[in-house]
C-alpha cells in the first residue's frame, strides 16, 4: 500500500479486498476463475484482494458486477443520502420565500 494514503483509507481498501476475497470463496470459485470472470490477472485478483491501493476501480467493478452486486457501487455517494451534501444546502436555504407580484393587467405586461 502507498504511504501516502490516510490509515482509514488504507483499511477501507482492506475491508473491501476482504469481502471480495469472502464473496469469491463463498461462491467456491479460485482466483483465476475470478480472473476469467471479470478479464484481468490471477495477480490483480491477488493486488484486489490485499486492498492495494493501485487497483484499478474498473477491476473492482467487474468483480462486483461478477457476484451480482453492481448496485452496491451506484449506491456510493448517493446524492439522495449525502448528509452532509444535504445539510450544506439546507443552511443555505433562504428564511423565507417570498412571492413575486403578478402582472394584474395589460399595463404590467409593458402593453
């Protein structure tokens, strides 16, 4: 892993290589067969597994479309669950909402 990363990087990469690791054994299939699966190298399935940090999110999005678990990545960062997104806009919402007059005739329509 690179050093530059920060430590709960590093152990998101980790947990995620573990559950890659857990859903390929869980299937029964061996690295390569993960490999053939999603068109890569038994040594990515290796790198993915072990959390490298250099693996290429394409790899980890075959695998996970290889277990049927696409979905869990279109779920990252879900606009509709960003709490923080959210909570930044809703301070800038304003205190009230005013109205803007209607025209109320030809004369207010520049007529």
């Amino acid at each position: 892993m690179s050093s530059l990363s920060p430590l709960p990087v590093e152990r998101a990469l980790q947990r995620l290589g573990q559950n890659i690791a857990l859903a390929r054994r869980r299937r029964q299939w061996t690295q390569q067969m993960l490999a053939d699966r999603i068109g890569a190298s038994v040594s990515t399935v290796r790198r993915m597994e072990e959390g490298g940090s250099g693996t290429a999110i394409e790899n980890i999005a075959r695998a996970l479309y290889a277990f049927g678990e696409l979905d869990a990545l279109t779920q990252v960062l879900d606009t509709a669950n960003d709490q923080v997104g959210l909570a930044l806009m809703d301070e800038k919402l304003p205190k009230r909402v005013r109205l803007q007059k209607a025209p109320s005739g030809p004369e207010d329509l520049g007529g």
